[in-house]
C-alpha cells in the first residue's frame, strides 16, 4: 500500500458529530488507516479552516482533496480510496457499516444520507425517507409525489438556487449565512431556537450551505433579535455592517423610502435609516450585495446619494464636512431668498407705501414675477427637484406638499400677470386681479429658515460622537532603540511600547510597563476623581494623564479600542428605532398621499359653496393644508431624542443599546442584583479583629499577617493587606506549612502559630469554648472566622468578608423610593446573603442558586408579571442579563458585557444603575412629548388650514404663517430634545 498516500487520510471530527462518529467506523471496518484530529484540541479546526477552508465536520482529506461529510459524499470517497489503492475495488459498497446503516439518497436533492446522520425522516406510503436537511423534508411533505416521480430531477439546495414558499403578506424572508454548524444537530438546535422567538413564522437552516432561511413578521420582531438569537446558540451569523451617510432626506417619508429601497435588496438582512443622523445602518450578506447595490438602491428611491467616502477616511469626517457645505448652501440660497423676498413684501403692498404707488399695476406685477422666479427656481431648486424625483417613483414626499402648494401660488398669479383677463371676476389690487408672489416667496424663504435652523440643531444634538472622538490623541511617542518617535496615532500597532507625559491623552489602551501617574478617566466613567496607576495596572485610550510620565505597552488600538467601542455601541443605539416609532413609520408612509387628498378636498369645498372670491380663498386654503402638513417634525420627534439621549449616557458612562431599550426600562418594575462583583468588591476583606486571652488586637493581626507571608490564599493575601493598610510590617515565618482547606502552621519569632476555620483548631486540641461563640456570632453576620492559636493558646479571630461597596446602599435605596423591588441573587448560603444583602439595604434574598440556574430565577420573576432589571458583571451572569427584560452590565466595557447587556456601565458604581434607569426614562419621555406635538400640531393645523375656522370667527390662514409654523414645529422638536443634555437625574 501506499505508505504516503496513507498518510494523507486525515479525518477533521468533532465528539458530538454524528457523521463524524458514522465515517471513523465505516473507515475502521474498511480497514483504512486514517488521522483523526478533533477540532476541539489545539489548532485543528483553524488548520481544518485555512487548508482547507471548511466549517464543517467530518473534513476527510484523501490524498490531498478535501470531502466536507461523510455521508453525502460518501460514493465520491470510496471511489477516492480505490484510486489511491487504499481500499479494493467493490469493498466499498460489498461491506457497508451494518445493517441499519445502508445509504439513503434524499429524494429532494439527491445527497446521500445515513440513517444516523440524517437531519430529518419522514414517513410516506410505508416507507421511511431520509433527508440532508429539515428543508428537504418539509419540501417533499408538501407534495411527495412530485419527488418520487420517475422523471423527478434533484434540487440542488444550493444558496440563490431554492424556489421557497411564499412569505406570507406582511412577513419578510432572510437568507443568513451561518459560519459553526457541524453537523445535522446543529441545524435542529438553530431551527428549533430560531422557530421559538415571537415573531418568527418559520427557519430553515442548511448545512449544505451553511446557512438559514427566516421568515418573519418585522411589526413583531427585529432582525437584529434573529442575528442575536443565533449568536447565543453559538454560532456565528456571518454578516456585514456599513453605515452609510445619505443625502438629500428632508423627512419622514424619505426615510420610509429609502429604508424600502434598501431592504428590497437580495442579502440585506436589516436596514435602518436615521433622519436625524442622515445615515443608514445596513446589516448584510456580503455574498449576495455590496455598497454599490445599495448606492444604486438609494439613488432608484428618489432624489438621494450615498456621499462618497475615500477608502481609509472616516465616514463621520466626510458627512461632517457634507454637512458643513449643506450648511453653507443653504444659508446662501436663504439670504438671497430673504432680500428678495423683503422687496416682494414691500411692492406687494405698493398702495400703502409712497413712490410705489405710482407704478402701475401691471408693471409692478411683472416686476414680482421677475424677483419671485430667482427665489423659487434657484432658492427654492432643492423642493423642486426633489417632488420630480419622487413623481417620477410614483410616490410624494415633504417636497411634494411645498412645491404644490407654491406652484399653484406661482402659477396662478403669473396667468393673472399676463393675462389678467382670465380671471375677470376676481379684483383685487385695484381693477387686477390679486396676485400672491408674496406668498410664494415667503413660505420658500421660511421653509429654508426651518431647513437651516433645524441642520444647525441636528449637529448639536449629534455632538456626542464627536466629542468623544474629539478626545483621541493625534500622535503617539512610541519607543524604538531606546528612542521615543512621534508617529500617527493611526500607525500604533499591538505590542508598541508608548511614552506618556504628563498633561498627555493616553493614546491607546495598555498596560503600564514602568513609571506611575495619576490618570483623569472621566471620559471613561464620568467620575471626576483621579485613578492612581502603578506598573501592572491596566490604562484606557484618550484618558488624560494627570501628574508623573509613564511608559505602556499598547493592548489595544484602532477599533479594539473602549473608546472605539464606546462610539460604536452609540451609533448602532442611535441608528435603532424604539418600537413607538413604528406608529410615527406607518404613519408617515400614508401621511403625504392622505394631505394632498384634503388638499385636494378642500379646494373644491371652497370653490364649490365658499364666499367671493371663490378661486382666491380656495387657492389660499389648498396652499396652507399642503405646506403646514410637512412631517418634518414627525420624522425628527423619535431619533434626536435617542441621538441625544445616548450621546448624554455615553458622557457619563453609560452604554445604552438602543431605542428598544429606552422605551423597555420605563416598564421595569424589579432590580436584581447580583451578588459577587455586583453589590460587593467581588473579593475578602478583613471586616474584626477580635482579642482573646489579653492579646492586643494589633499584634492578632501582625502575627496572623506574618504567619500568612508565603500563603497565596485570597484570605491569607487580604490579612496581609489590611496589615499594611494600618502600617505594620510584617515578619516572614521561619517555618510555614499550609493545610489545604483549613489553615496554616507556622513559627513566628520563635513562636508556633496556627491560623485556620474553627474545625482545624479545635483539631489541634484547643478548647472550642473559648472562641467557638464569637466565631458563631460572626459567622450569623456573614463573615468567615479565622482563629489565631498562638503557642497552643487561641489568640484572638479575625473575621473576613466580601464587603459591599461603597454606594451601593444608597443605590439600592433610590431604586426602593422609585419603587421598585429590588432582589440579590447569589449562590451563598443562606444565612452569608442575608447578611449581605442586609449591609444593602435589600429585604428580597434569592440564595443558593447555581450560575446555570440564575437565568431560570428571573424567568420565574418574569412569571409573577415583573418587568426584570438584571444588574450582573456581563460575563459570567451572561444568561440572565439576556433572560431579563432589561439587561444591565457592570463592568469596564468589554465585548462580552456589551454583547449580552442591554446597558453597559463603564463606572464601577452601582448609582450608575440609577442613572441609566432615570435616563432611560427621562429620553423616553421627550419622544412621547416630541411624538405628541409632532401629531397634535398637524391634527391641529391642517383643519385650521383648511378653514374650519372661517365659518364662525372669519379666520383663514395665510399660507405664509402655516410656513412659520411648519419650520417652528421641526425647530422646537429638536430642542425638545437637546434638553437631554442638560436634564438633572438626581
């Protein structure tokens, strides 16, 4: 046999795999020598990934080539083996592994599948049919006869090659490619997790593709909670997040369209669009689309492009500087509007004003035309164009409502200026009709106004992001040879070693390597305390060094970064939509066609049975119900408020996730606190020193200190710790010998000291009523007792304890007084957590729960009909922070908290706790003010535009003031909104 070619069968197998167990058993009973390599054991799945480039288990590699499972290849590997004359020709099929292990071919796409390793059965005129996949089942469950056909042609489940079922009306269909299923089991465990989320009619994965196929209902779940869904069964949705700056959307609906456009596109798996950030958050298949199809998206749904971004160059410095120049573009076309208009208002009222008197009417006609025109073809240019793009994709928009309404203004009074005659019936100035180029030029002037204030108000509001990008440090001093360079902070790489001067901003994370200092971490935490930092001691990107220089060497840099996580974390929460404005969506998808139609309606009431002149009064109205109507202040009431709102939290060291949670925490109605880490500092810390025999309290804990010098206990390590708290200095023993779970014998100055639990000494022949009380009093406390024998005599105890922190009380106590119930959780006994939670103030005790188990405990909460706040460390309480109905990490912003939180608290302070409720809230609370007076003022206006009013007081509305009042709605939103910034929590 050939010794070389043996040696190339190798067999990549995971010890949960099926298929995998099915291949060594077949290739042991062929009598094929082979390697196995388990993917659980050192780096065999990442050679199996990049020689290979397989996920999948089994990976049998023949000779050199590559087979991704057994079972559906399993005909192409014996042919393999023959080739290489590894197995004899015929054995293969002569010798399958049993009985009850035979290939079957699925009957769908023709793969061969094993009894053992099949996905999924199904039963069908007495004969038990095996399939690849889930998919294949329920396809030949629809219609069996089809597949069974004699001219049936397999269907290959390739991806882009399936002909799915319809998605039901109202339910959209996701392809998402899945990198970490191994075999047929992974795909009943993403099916069946995937299946049980509300919201979700039905998911098919493929293991053939690597893939899953959702069909869901978006009015009841995101797809971000689908991607999410499948990380927590532990896989890995492979898809793409860009965020893309747009221009051009001027409200509501634009967002509508563009986000429409978008999600059409094969491969986009979630698409939000931000008003108030002019950007569009895409998640995506890269596979199936790319930038480009969604460059081409936005641009096919009206008069809107993707700004161009310079590979390397950052996408918030080129929409900052889109904005800039927007800025100035409109403040040019608004001065010019607003000189032009101010002579337009002044030969308007020609009979009131000496010297324009004079001229007569038709030549001061022709001279309004001439200075309107400028102000609505070149001022006025983006309306226009913007209502022809949407005209021409059979839609409308804000821009629709402002160029009707001012065309018809324009074109009516330019028919009276050049041929009066056509309007005889209908004097106004004079023996001419009147004309109303002042309105036309008015509501384009102010609606410019409106444009320019709110862009000015949208980039505070947006100023978060780039205040905390404005902390980053423009170069680095890294050290080379010896010698410190000055380089761009863009080229620090892992492992530098970097110099920090004082008044210096740290550039990127690390950890202190020589040297120490006292470092401002406020942009961290929001305290405005110093944090002493000593070698070893972990520092943060864009922190300010304070005092001393120091060297570090750089862990984290460019994105890896907190400061970068934090930005990041801030975007995608400002680019979520909370589920109210859903209402504010659908709302705005009917708005404009629902305007133009009472528009529309009201002209023809005027004109039909309104007062003389007829056509006047029905023109003023229908340009008023058309201009006042503008949903601008619809579209900005929700995202300025989260932009805000998350930009505040940000600063104070809060990480909100989105505006799902925003409007989640104002429910919460109980807090559970973890324990370890949580409430307390998470480590032993000496709480009594006890006297005994007449032996001072300080020389108990010098011996104990000196007796616990070579111990690495945690309780040895703090006894030492608080001894050089209070300035002593211990005495390294002579002898020292530790018993494992009990306590330590050492000699001291000559001494025999014995330190331990009660047990170890009441073991070494002390008498247990001479300390056995105070231990029992301390232990009721929660406290662990450690008993110092001194020359066979005890000596005193020394109780310890994992103590709260320091504001935690107080936290507890705010959330009490909002009220709510407040719970720890912890898997101490019984008698320590009521002793624990006591120091905090918390009267609810949930004890003696394992890790696994706190998931369960809050879901039983969740039973009781509380809405669950779960504060944890965001690593080991992953389970119940994604169980709870508001997940609140605690910690320094790592990946894993920010993951599976809802909130991250970069400040190790549970009043943060507090804060982010509060905050949440208060945010909460502006968008339903913002939403309130966003509907209220239109359910207001647009009848008292249409003249509801005239019939009793005489009242018609001008259109010039519905468009002062249309730009005052946007404007006073989005400072409704910045308010946030300056709102008190306490």
């Amino acid at each position: 046999m050939n010794e070389e070619a043996r040696n190339k069968v190798v067999i990549y197998f995971s010890t949960t795999c099926p298929d995998c167990a099915l291949a060594k058993k077949q290739f042991d009973e062929w009598g094929v020598p082979y390697v196995g390599r388990d993917i659980e054991e050192g780096d065999n799945a990442v050679e199996m990934y990049e020689t290979y480039s397989s996920t999948i288990v089994p990976t049998i590699v023949i000779g050199g080539e590559a087979f991704l499972g057994f079972g559906r290849n399993r005909a192409k590997i014996i042919e393999a083996l023959e080739g290489l004359g590894l197995l004899e020709g015929g054995k293969g099929g002569d010798e399958p592994a049993g009985p009850a292990e035979e290939p079957h071919v699925d009957p769908v796409c023709g793969m061969e599948v094993m009894p053992s390793s099949a996905a999924a059965t199904a039963e069908y005129d007495g004969t038990t049919y095996y399939f690849c996949n889930v998919s294949c089942r329920d396809r030949f469950t629809s219609d069996p006869e089809k597949y069974l056909a004699e001219d049936a042609e397999p269907e290959p489940m390739a991806a882009g090659t399936e002909t799915p079922r319809e998605a039901a009306e109202g339910t959209r269909r996701l392809h998402i490619p899945v990198g970490g299923m191994t075999c047929a089991s992974c795909v009943e465990k993403v099916e069946r997790g995937l299946s049980g989320l509300d919201g979700v009619e039905s998911a098919t994965a493929n293991f053939a593709t690597d893939s899953v196929e959702v069909v869901f209902d978006p009015g009841r779940i995101d797809p971000a909670k689908i991607t999410g869904e499948i990380k927590s069964l532990g896989y890995e949705p492979l898809l793409s997040k860009v965020l893309l700056p747009i221009e051009g959307m001027s409200c509501a609906s634009c967002v509508q369209k563009v986000e429409k456009a978008l999600q059409g596109l094969d491969g986009v798996a979630e698409a939000n669009v931000n008003f108030a950030t002019e950007t569009a958050q895409v998640l995506y298949d890269p596979a199936q689309a790319s930038v480009t199809d969604f460059k081409k998206a936005v641009s096919s749904a009206g008069d809107y492009k993707v700004l161009e971004v310079l590979e390397g160059a950052d996408v918030r410095e080129a929409q900052a500087s889109a904005q800039q120049e927007y800025v100035a573009r409109l403040l040019g076309k608004f001065i010019s509007a607003a000189v032009l208009t101010i002579i337009i208002m002044v030969l308007s009222m020609g009979e009131h004003l000496p010297g324009i008197e004079s001229i007569d009417m038709q030549t001061r006609y022709y001279m309004l035309m001439m200075l309107t025109i400028p102000v609505m073809f070149w001022s006025g240019s983006m309306f226009f164009r913007g209502a022809w793009a949407a005209l021409m994709h059979k839609t409308s928009d804000m821009n629709t409502l402002v160029a009707v309404g001012t065309l018809s203004a324009f074109i009516y009074s330019a028919v009276v200026t050049i041929t009066p005659s056509t309007f005889e019936g209908l004097k106004g100035m004079g023996e001419m009709p009147a004309v109303y180029y002042d309105s036309a030029a008015m509501i384009i002037t102010l609606i410019l106004l409106g444009r320019l204030l709110e862009a000015r108000a949208k980039g505070r509001a947006s100023g978060a992001i780039a205040k905390l990008l404005g902390l980053r440090a423009k170069v680095a001093h890294v050290v080379r040879d010896g010698r410190e360079e000055d380089i761009p902070l863009e080229e620090v790489e892992t492992g530098d070693v970097l110099a920090v001067r004082p008044g210096e901003t740290i550039p990127v994370d690390g950890e202190v390597l020589e040297g120490a200092s006292a470092v401002n971490e406020s942009m961290l935490s929001g305290e405005s305390l110093p944090v002493d930092k000593q070698p070893g001691d972990q520092v943060v990107g864009s922190t300010i060094n304070l005092t001393g220089s120091f060297r570090i060497q750089a862990t984290r840099v460019g994105k890896d970064t907190v400061l970068s996580q934090i930005v990041r974390m801030v975007e995608e929460a400002q680019g979520h939509k909370a589920p109210i404005q859903r209402v504010a969506d659908k709302v705005a998808s009917v708005f404009v066609p629902v305007v133009m139609a009472i528009a529309v309606v009201t002209f023809v009431v005027w004109i039909t049975v309104g007062p003389d002149p007829k056509l006047t009064h029905a023109l003023l109205a229908f340009v008023a119900v058309l201009i006042i109507a503008c949903p601008c202040a619809m579209g900005l009431a929700t995202p300025t408020a989260i932009m805000v709102g998350t930009g505040r939290g940000a600063e104070m060291g809060i990480l909100i996730r989105g505006g799902e949670v925003l409007e989640q925490a104002r429910s919460v109605n109980a807090v559970v606190f973890d324990k370890t880490g949580t409430l307390t500092l998470g480590e032993p810390s000496v709480t009594d020193v006890v006297s005994l025999n007449g032996l001072a309290a300080d020389e108990v804990l010098l011996l104990a200190a000196s007796a616990e010098m070579d111990s690495e206990h945690p309780l040895g390590m703090a006894v030492r710790a608080e001894a050089e708290a209070r300035g002593f200095e211990p005495v390294r023993p002579d002898e020292f010998e530790a018993v494992p779970g009990k306590g330590i014998v050492a000699r001291v100055d000559g001494r025999t000291v014995a330190l331990g639990n009660p047990a170890f000494i009441e073991e070494r022949g002390l008498e247990a009523g001479a300390f056995r009380g105070q231990a029992d009093e301390l232990a009721a406390q929660g406290k662990t007792s450690m008993v110092l024998a001194v020359d066979g005599e005890p000596a005193g105890i020394i109780a310890l304890a994992d103590t709260i922190k320091k504001n935690s009380r107080e936290a507890v106590a705010q959330l009490s007084e909002m009220g709510m119930e407040v719970y720890m959780i912890t898997g101490d006994n019984r008698r320590t957590a009521a002793a624990i939670a006591a120091q905090a103030g918390i009267d609810n005790v949930i004890a003696e729960v394992l890790p696994q188990d706190k998931a369960d405990e809050v879901s039983r909460l969740q039973g009781e009909g509380k809405v669950v706040a779960m504060v944890g460390d965001g690593i080991n309480d992953a389970p119940a922070l994604a169980q709870a109905d508001l997940g609140i990490a605690l910690g320094a912003g790592t990946d894993i908290a920010i993951e599976a939180s809802d909130i991250t608290l970069i400040r190790d302070d549970l009043r943060a706790v507090v804060d982010a409720i509060k905050l949440s809230r208060r945010t909460f609370k502006t968008i339903k003010q913002n939403l309130f007076w966003a509907f209220f003022y239109n359910t207001l206006g647009i009848p008292i535009a249409a003249g509801i009013l005239y019939p009793v007081w005489g009242i018609l509305l001008n259109p010039m003031f519905a468009a002062a009042a249309m730009a005052f709605s946007s404007v006073s939103v989005v400072t409704n909104s910045l308010r946030l910034r300056k709102v008190k929590l306490q």
